[in-house]
C-alpha cells in the first residue's frame, strides 16, 4: 500500500497566539508544509492560491461573521477545517457563535486553546489524523470516480467484452453502495437528547427534567427498557441524538467514606459512549457523587441536591439552547 501523502496546513491567527501550535505541527510526521497567515485576506488569499488540506483558523479571534462563512465554504470544498478556540469563550457566547449558518460550525472539528502544554502534542496528533480522514473521505469518491472513468473509456475503446462487463458489475456495486449508505447514513436529529439516568429516578427528576426539555423543543430519547445493559440499540440513540444529558444521582455509598457516593455503571458508560461520539455533553450530578470522569470544563456540570435540582436542571437546559444557538427562537 502506498504511502499517504503528508498535510500541508494554513493556520489564521496572530502568530504569539498559534507559536506553540506552530511548533507541534512542524514536528509532526503527519505535516509537510505550514504557513501563518495573521488575519483573513492574507488567509482566503492564499486559500485560493494553494490547495492546502488543512485550514486552523480562530473566530473569535479573527472575525467571527466572516471566519464563520469561510471556514463553512472551506469545509463544503472538501477542506479540512480546524476551529483553534478558546472553548470556554465559545460556551460563554454560545447562542451567538453558532446562530443561524453558523450552527454548521458544531460538526468542525475543534482545539481547545487551553489545552495543557504537556497534552498539545496528542492532542494535535489526533487533530491531525482526524484532518486525514476527512480529507481522505472527501476526496475518496473523487478519485474513484476517476479510475472508474478511465478504465471505462480503455473498455470502450479496446473492445474488450470482459472489462466491459467487469466495468458495469462495478459501477452497479457503487450505486448499490451510495444507496445504502443513503437508507442507514448516520446524522443525528436535529434538537434531539439522549437522557441518561438511573431508572429508579424515573417518576422524579426524570420526569421533571424530561419536561423541562420538551418545553424548549427537544426531543427526549432514553435507553428504557434496556435494563441497566449498553448494547448496540443504546449505543444507536446516543449516536443519533445531537446532545448527551446524563443524571448522575446517588446509586451507593463507597466504602469507608459516608460523604461519597457513586453512581451507576451503566451511566459511566453512556458517558464514554457520548464522548467516543463527539457528542456535546451536560451533567446534572447529584451532590456527593463521586469518580463521575473527566471534562473539559466546569461549564459542562451541574451540581444539584433535592431542593436545588429545578434550578439546576432549568440552567442545564438553557445550556443546551444557547448552545444550539436557538435563544431568540425559544423565547
């Protein structure tokens, strides 16, 4: 198998701002070319001019009406877009940062600006890998339909009955293949959350919370009926939901330690599965629960007790809105 080619990289931002970046990417195997760009004409100028694979690029920093739209065109044309931000800024402006259009910038991938210097290198390799799969996937089809037209034009002219027909056995297997791909693609649902909890909480918070949601347009899906047990149906619904909200309430005492608790297993487990998929995520826990896993921020969890769980639920849920950039739709 032949060697897959290296990432040349635009990176749009002010240079003491990306210097470390800078650097993790000029070290990478995975990066043959970087080139700065401090702000967007120089940037969309030499877009135009080079075909990179690669475009990093700061709204918030550069101008978040037009990065928005470039980094949105950028990614259509098969570009692979990174958006270098500051994520506890963008939560912080949520319903603006993705309103209207913009709301396709929740599918870019994403780099945390405040990402620790001992974690930047892994952090900018899995970046990098995911770019390369992108670009691989946009540009796939492209080139196949390429060969595919090529070999078809040496059956016709040659003659050959056999590659003829090995021509229309293929071209039959790809339209098989885009129509299944059509019938079991798998996009979320627009406004859609699957609500994670334990089932004893069903005629409490559940249902309290459950409304709450409904009332903002949501669309509630839970793993009921699956019995404490994350199977592939589960793991379906969280894949097709767009939000992951889970309820960690109290399931047991940990021994030796009256003040903590933990919650249930299979919640840690609709955890990582919402985390394997990208999924944006808000936790409602329980006061005393404990070992509930790592976040990227403070911003994504709630704590509550019995008297303060309407508040924090209510705060939970706006979350969600502004983060779908719909709080002048909701009101």
């Amino acid at each position: 198998m032949p060697a897959l080619s290296r990432l040349t990289v635009l990176l749009c931002d002010s240079v003491p701002a990306v210097s470390q970046l800078y650097e993790e990417l000029t070290r990478s195997s995975l990066v043959e070319r970087v080139v700065v760009q401090e702000n967007l004409d120089e940037a969309e100028r030499a877009a135009a001019e080079t075909a990179f694979d690669v475009v990093i690029v700061d709204p918030l920093s550069t101008g978040l009406t037009r990065a928005g739209d470039l980094a949105l065109g950028w990614s259509a044309a098969g570009i692979a877009v990174v958006l270098y931000v500051d994520l506890a800024a963008v939560e912080e402006q949520a319903s603006r940062f993705y309103r209207g259009a913009r709301s396709g910038l929740r599918e870019i991938y994403t780099l945390d600006k405040r990402t620790p210097a001992q974690m930047l290198t892994a952090e900018t390799e899995a970046m990098l890998i995911a770019c390369r799969e992108f670009r691989l996937l946009a540009s796939g089809p492209a080139r196949t339909g390429q060969l595919f037209d090529q070999v078809r034009g040496i059956a016709a002219e040659t003659g050959d009955d056999k590659l003829e027909q090995l021509v229309e056995d293929v071209g039959e297997i790809r339209a098989l293949e885009v129509a299944r791909s059509e019938l079991t693609g798998s996009a979320c649902t627009a406004h859609s959350v699957f609500l994670s909890y334990r089932f004893t909480e069903e005629n409490g918070y559940v249902r309290g919370l459950s409304g709450l949601l409904e009332d903002r347009g949501f669309t509630v899906v839970t793993g009921r009926r699956a019995d404490g047990y994350v199977g592939t149906a589960v793991l379906n619904r969280i894949r097709d939901c767009e939000y992951f909200v889970s309820l960690m309430t109290r399931a047991r005492r940990f021994a030796g330690d009256e003040e903590k608790y933990a919650t249930s297993a299979w919640l840690i487990e609709e955890k990582g599965a919402a985390l394997a998929f990208r999924k944006y995520m808000v936790l409602l826990v329980e006061e005393g629960v404990d070992d509930i896993g790592g976040l990227q921020g403070d911003w994504q969890r709630h704590m509550f007790t019995p008297t303060t769980f309407t508040a924090a639920a209510r705060d939970a849920v706006a979350q969600l809105v502004d983060r779908g950039g719909r709080e002048e739709e909701s009101r």
